[in-house]
C-alpha cells in the first residue's frame, strides 16, 4: 500500500513539473512569439518600393513563421509530457498573428520614412537582443525531461539572422543619411540601398556601376546597352540609390566619364553638367578630326575623302543646333540637357523646367521624320506645353521634356526597311524600350512628393511609340497619357496599356489624315477603344496633322488642362459651319462637330 502511494505520488510530482514547464513555457510562448511583428509590419507596409524589399519582406516572413512554429512544437511537447505523466492535458494556445495592414496605395513619387525604417531596425535590434535569453531558456526546460531542445535552438539560429540583418540595414541607413538628410528617402533609395543585399541583379548593374564609380568608361557603355534594352524596370531606381551613396569625390568623377550623363536615374541637374561638359569635349574632337580631314583633302586631292569630311561637319552642325537651343528662352525656365548623340540620326533630350522637383513633368515623343535635325520644331511644342501647363498650374510647377531618344521613322530610303518605316511597328519597339527606361529614370530621380505627377504625349508614330512603352510598364508609366493624331497604339482597347481608361486621352483634328488610318491596331478615336476623348479642332487637310499646338487653339488649351489633372475644365471648339468647305472633307470625329 506505502509502495502504490509512493508511486502516485512520484506521479503527481513528474505531472507537476511537466505542467510547471509547460507553463513556465507559456509564458516565454507569450512574450516571444511576435517578436518579429513589429519588423515584419513595417516590411510588409513598405515592400512595395520594389528592389529588395519585397525579398526582406519575404524573408523576414519566413523567419517568423518559424519562431512562431518553434515556440508551438514546444508547446506541444510538453503537454504530450504531461498527459503522459497522468495529468490534465493542457490547451495550447494558437501563436500565428497576422502582420498585414491595409494602406492606401503609394503614389508614383511617393517616398518613405525615415523613422519607419528607424523603427525596424531598431525592432530587429530587440528581437536579436531578447530570442538568444528565451532560446536558453525553452531548450533547458525542454532538454530537463529528455525532450528535444531543438525548438530552443532554433530560436538562437533566428536571433542570429535577425542580429545580422538589422546590422546590415542600420549601416546602410546611416550611410543613406550622409547624403540625404531629410526625413523622407525616395522609394528607389530604399529598394537598392537600404534592402539592396536583397535585391535581385540579373543584368550584373551592381558590378557595372561599381566599376563606374572606379572611373571605367567602358562599364559605362555596358550598362547603356543594358538600359535601353528596357527589360529591368529597377535599373534607373538603383542608379540613383548608388548615386546617393557615393562619396563627392566619385560624384565629380562620374561627370568627368564619357556618356554617363545618358544613365537613367541620374539627377536631372548632374546629367545636365555631364552631358553639357560631352558637348563641348565632342565639339573639340570633331575639329581636330575636321583639321585633319581638310588637311587630307587639299593635300592628296582625293574626292573619296570629301564623303568623311562632310560627316564630321554634319555632326558639328548638330552641335551648334543644340548649343543654340540650351541658350535660356525669356520666361521659360533653363533648359537641361539630358541626352544627346550627333551621330547616326541623332538624339535630344531637353528638359525645360528640372523634372526631379517639378510637381507636374510631360514628356512628349514624336513620330515620323523628328530627330535631331529636326529638333527646333520640337523644342517648341515643348516650350508651348510649359507656358500651356504653367499658366493655370497655381503654385505647381512645370516640367516639359522634349523626347528625341530613339530612331524616328524618315521620309527617305528607309520607307521601304521593315526595321525603320513608318509603315512597320519596328521602330517604335525598340523607341518604347527606351522611353520607358526614361520614364523609370524620371520616376527615381524625382524628390519624393505626394501631389508629383507625370504626362506624356504621344504624336502620330510617336504615339505608337508611347503604346509600346506603357505595355513595358503596366501600371506605373504615367499618371496620364494623351495620344495626338495617332494611327494607332499596338492594341485594341486601351486596357491593354496597362493603364487606366479615364487616364488615356485621345485628340483627333477633323481632316487628320494620320489619325484617321487606324494603322496599328483599332483606332485609339473610336468609342470601342475606351479611351477618353480630347476634344480638339478641325483643320484644313494638308494642316491638320500638325495643328494641335497652334497658340490659343482648343487642343493646346486641352492638353494644358490634362497635364495639370484638370478634367473638369475642359474646352470644346465652336460648332462648325455646316456648309461643306473646301479641302474640309468628312473626316472628323463626330464630337468635333
């Protein structure tokens, strides 16, 4: 009988002690099983500025799925213990929480805080701190009945990763805020600085631009072929995180390399330096290489020679074209130069207004026979958007980019190439690859702002062009986009864009012959398509293609009331007369009536 009594007894004891670890194990169950919350709330909240973000999001996720399953199987563990001594099983309570938050939508320019990254690593730092004690702690009351001390240890092995990671974002935290003080970083800074170990790199841009900044032109022509391949949307947001780590020193030499003033995500105002200081060094080679050739030419009186040394004028001309339009217009603000290339058919990029800072930038691309010999024209429907834009802008400022950047169809030998006429959709594939690289690297340089917003304007093959390009983007090209007497934009309803309806706008002048083919794909004017419809005016035929940036005419009024968001203030033209008039044929939309 004293034997039966010693032995319950010695089974109430083990039952004990099994439910007093179980609950001592609760307890550490209760205080560490969201100890990754905070961190893992603000990850997710912040992973949608891309780059490495959403792989720390991910990441961090998954190391605290396995904090909270450790801290259960222990749990269990020790209740199976204690039901197995002959006492009352206990209820394990569940330890998964949930960490998502529901957030309004970033804007496109939209930035994040610096405090709230502050606050994650200091919350990485307190779980790196606190896992190791509560890891001792579960593995010995796990290891003292003979239980696995496993989920004890895993909890160490989570505080190591948590130790690490917060290191490596405080170091590169502390190193962003040398070079951006204020309390906001733009969302490209965070995606490749602050995250940037978890970044993807399939194009090898990190080993390029390290080998930029060591001063190796040669990388820099590597990584514009990268570029304006247009398959890595976040290369222009990681050029400007790398340049906001670099030290002034690697800054001065960058604008010293040739062409780096072509990279993407640069600020607007150091391409500007880059690309002017090109200028000016291409413009003392090509008078060598003149000296010489002319030299050659009188010398062996060779009529060979007179084909090469009419090239290298022809690129010097380009160079007085465009020294002749960066000269400051009266109230306009400075124009930046932000690409440029004299050779082949050329390309111009200006910025009239810088677009790092402006609350509203428009872009506008254009179609058959623009280019560098033909840039004037350009640049002054640029400038006509800006003073269009800025006069009823109120405080907002202005942006107005004229886009040279890619081989516009030409009335010349080339109609009949596939790979250059007007008639085939080949050049403007490779353009939107292009455009949409510069609408990226407007995107990354810009200050982060939450009433920033951007435009383009497409223009007969241009718009085709601008298509292309939004189709590369889905959902982040531009806020609006307006699409001017074009032939058609490469789909057949405007959802196909990737953008939405009531943010895609369509202007067809009465008479435009160009607007009228619906060449590429459905025409962007008709009804089925779902685009918005700019109202315009009508023209006489042989005009009307070119009209739209007429001074004082309804379609410049339009495109100025779009740029600036204002929907609700459009104007419409005065009806018509509805006697037929000469060279004014039926081709009009009927709202142009």
């Amino acid at each position: 009988m004293a034997d039966h009594s010693a032995a319950a007894l010695a089974a109430y004891e083990r039952a004990a002690a099994a439910l007093a670890a179980y609950g001592r194990a609760a307890a550490l169950a209760a205080g560490h099983h969201a100890g990754l919350d905070p961190a893992a709330r603000l990850a997710h909240a912040h992973a949608w500025v891309g780059g490495g973000a959403p792989a720390f999001a991910a990441d961090l996720a998954r190391h605290r799925a396995r904090l909270q399953s450790s801290l259960a199987d222990a749990l269990h563990a020790l209740a199976l213990l204690v039901v197995r001594h002959g006492g009352p099983a206990p209820t394990v309570p569940a330890l998964t929480t949930s960490v998502a938050a529901l957030a309004p939508a970033p804007g496109r320019f939209q930035g994040i805080e610096q405090v709230a990254m502050t606050a994650l690593v200091a919350s990485l730092g307190h779980a790196a701190q606190t896992l190791p004690v509560a890891g001792a702690r579960l593995a010995a009351e796990l290891s003292a009945p003979g239980l696995p001390a496993e989920p004890g240890h895993e909890l160490r092995r989570i505080a190591t990763w948590a130790a690490a990671h917060g290191d490596d974002l405080r170091r590169r935290l502390n190193l962003i805020r040398q070079t951006v003080p204020g309390p906001t970083l733009p969302a490209g800074l965070a995606a490749y600085g602050l995250f940037g170990g978890h970044a993807p790199d399939p194009g090898g841009a990190e080993r390029l631009l390290a080998r930029i900044a060591a001063g190796e032109e040669h990388a820099v022509t590597r990584l514009l072929t990268v570029q304006e391949n247009g398959t890595d949307a976040g290369l222009a947001a990681r050029v400007a995180a790398w340049w906001h780590t670099l030290p002034p020193e690697a800054r001065e030499r960058l604008v010293t390399l040739r062409w780096s003033g072509l990279l993407n995500g640069l600020p607007a105002t150091v391409r500007d330096r880059a690309n002017r200081r090109g200028l000016a060094e291409e413009r003392t080679r090509l008078e060598r290489e003149l000296e010489t050739a002319t030299a050659d030419l009188g010398r062996l009186a060779d009529p060979g020679l007179l084909g090469g040394w009419e090239r290298i004028a022809a690129r010097l001309r380009r160079i007085d074209l465009i020294e002749s339009q960066l000269h400051p217009v009266a109230g306009h603000p400075a124009p930046l130069l932000l690409a440029f290339d004299v050779t082949g058919q050329g390309r111009l990029v200006v910025s009239w207004g810088d677009p790092d800072t402006a609350d509203i930038t428009v872009t506008s691309v254009s179609g058959l026979t623009s280019g560098l010999d033909a840039a004037r024209g350009d640049l002054e429907r640029s400038r006509a958007l800006w003073q269009q834009a800025s006069y009823n802008s109120g405080s907002s400022t202005v942006a107005s980019i004229t886009w040279l950047g890619y081989d516009a169809p030409q009335l010349d030998p080339g109609l009949i190439d596939p790979v250059r006429s007007v008639a085939f959709s080949s050049a403007a594939a490779e353009g939107g690859k292009k455009l949409a690289s510069f609408l990226d690297g407007l995107h990354a340089a810009h200050t982060p702002s939450n009433r920033a917003r951007t435009v383009v304007v497409g223009h007969s093959y241009g718009s085709l062009t601008t298509g292309r390009a939004a189709v590369l983007r889905p959902g982040r090209f531009a806020d609006d986009v307006i699409l001017i007497g074009s032939p058609g934009v490469g789909v057949d309803h405007v959802r196909q864009l990737g953008l939405e309806a009531e943010h895609v706008w369509v202007g067809e002048a009465g008479n435009d012959p160009v607007a009228a083919l619906g060449r590429f794909g459905a025409d962007p004017g008709d009804a089925s398509f779902g685009a918005q419809r700019l109202p315009v005016g009508r023209e006489v035929f042989t005009s009307a293609h070119s009209s739209y940036w007429q001074p004082y005419s309804v379609s410049l009024q339009n495109m100025g009331r779009i740029i600036n968001g204002q929907y609700d203030d459009l104007v419409y033209p005065a009806p018509l007369n509805p006697q037929p008039q000469l060279l004014l044929p039926e081709l009009g939309h009927p709202s142009d009536r």
